[in-house]
C-alpha cells in the first residue's frame, strides 16, 4: 500500500530553489529530465519507503533522489504518511 507524501515547508522551499537554478542556467530539457526523475522518485518512495539509508533518528531517513540531489524524509506509518523534511542539492552544506 502506497502512502501519502507531505511536503514540508523547507522541502518545497529546497526543491523550489534547485528548480529555479536548474532554469536559470540548463536547458528546457534538463528541467524536464529533472521533473521527471523526482516524479519518479516519489512515486518509488511512496511504494517503499524505507528504501534510502535510515537515520540515526527515529523514522528518520536520508538518500540521493539523484547525482545532484539530496532528500530527508520521516516516515508516520499510523498515519500511513512520508513527510518530506528536506530536499536541497548536493553541493549546499546538510541540515543540522
């Protein structure tokens, strides 16, 4: 059974900023290779979600989405959700 993904705010706020870059200076069809690959990630995650290297927190899990990306999720299984805590590139410095 898939469950539901929740965005965070510093999620969508990470995403936003790799997708700006990403348009400001790739091409149109590497903003669509991008889309594309995340769309697919997620559709993965939903399915497993334990399928990226668990934290040494609780529910906590950390992994690439690609070469260029990077993805911090928990996972509320009685609430059947995986809640997105962070996304950023992974050329800026990781969350404390």
């Amino acid at each position: 059974m898939a469950l539901e993904i929740i965005w965070s705010i510093r999620a969508e706020k990470g995403f936003d900023k790799i997708v700006n870059y990403i348009e400001e200076n790739w091409t149109e069809r590497e903003i669509k290779n991008f889309m594309q690959e995340s769309q697919e990630f997620f559709e993965l995650l939903k399915k497993n979600p334990k399928m990226l290297q668990p934290s040494s927190k609780t529910n906590l899990y950390r992994g690439p989405i690609n070469h260029l990306t990077m993805i911090t999720y928990k996972i509320r299984p009685k609430k059947k959700q995986i809640v997105l805590v962070n996304i950023r590139s992974t050329k800026q410095k990781p969350m404390k």
